[in-house]
C-alpha cells in the first residue's frame, strides 16, 4: 500500500476516537514511520520475534507537574510496514491502526495495560464506535 493510502487508513481511525479525547490531545503528533529503527528496537529490548506496531513518545499526562510547557509534542509513531505485514487485508490493517492508536493514546492519557486492554476490548465490541 502506498504511503498516502495509508495515512488515509489513520487519519480515518483517529476520526474515531471519541471527540472529548481528540479534544483532550494537545501537543500530540502522530507519525508514521515506515519500519521502527534497530536502535530502538535494541532501546526496547525487543527480540527478532517481536513486533512493534506503534509507540507513545513523551510523558504522559499523569505524570506532569504545573510547570510542564514549551515542549516539542510528544509523538505517537506508528510503524507502516509491521502493521501491514501483521493485516491480513485492508479490513484487518484498519483494525491494526485503529487498535494501534487506542493504546498509544491509552499510554498518553497515563492509562495502565490493564485499563487500556478493557478499552480496546470495548471498542471492538462496539464495532469501531465510541465505548468510553
């Protein structure tokens, strides 16, 4: 799939994510890399097994003090080529993304593993639509 398309596919994914969250996403950019760096993967202590579908960088909401500010914004990246390999048609990429997101922006509001599985499961149940 073409770079364009598939910043299509996230730009549709983000679009729904229930608004009072987009709303609550300030200084935040999304970005889509074509494959995570081998640096990074060795900085995550990530094995040839693993996979790395999205990572938050930047400090989480929960974790900021009343003088945070004047920041470069934190970074949601998402990784082109692993997702599309994990997808077994466009339906399934969609999905990916959209999961994708959902968690790296779960990590960015300061939300646990935990609470961000339940809401993942949530939104999949719901068929893509808003279950917060």
């Amino acid at each position: 799939m073409k770079r364009e398309a598939f910043e299509r596919l996230v730009a549709d994914a983000l679009a729904t994510i229930p608004r009072r969250f987009r709303d609550a996403m300030a200084n935040l950019a999304i970005v889509v890399e074509d494959e995570p760096s081998r640096e990074l993967l060795e900085e995550m202590e990530m094995g040839p097994a693993d996979t790395l579908l999205g990572l938050y960088q930047g400090i989480p909401l929960t974790e900021r003090s009343w003088n945070y500010g004047n920041t470069l914004p934190d970074r949601i990246l998402l990784f082109r080529g692993p997702l599309e390999r994990e997808s077994e048609d466009k339906d399934d990429l969609v999905v990916a993304i959209g999961e994708t997101l959902i968690h790296e922006i779960g990590h960015y509001f300061g939300l646990s593993e935990e609470e961000i599985e339940e809401i993942e499961e949530k939104y999949w149940r719901e068929g893509g639509r808003e279950p917060f």
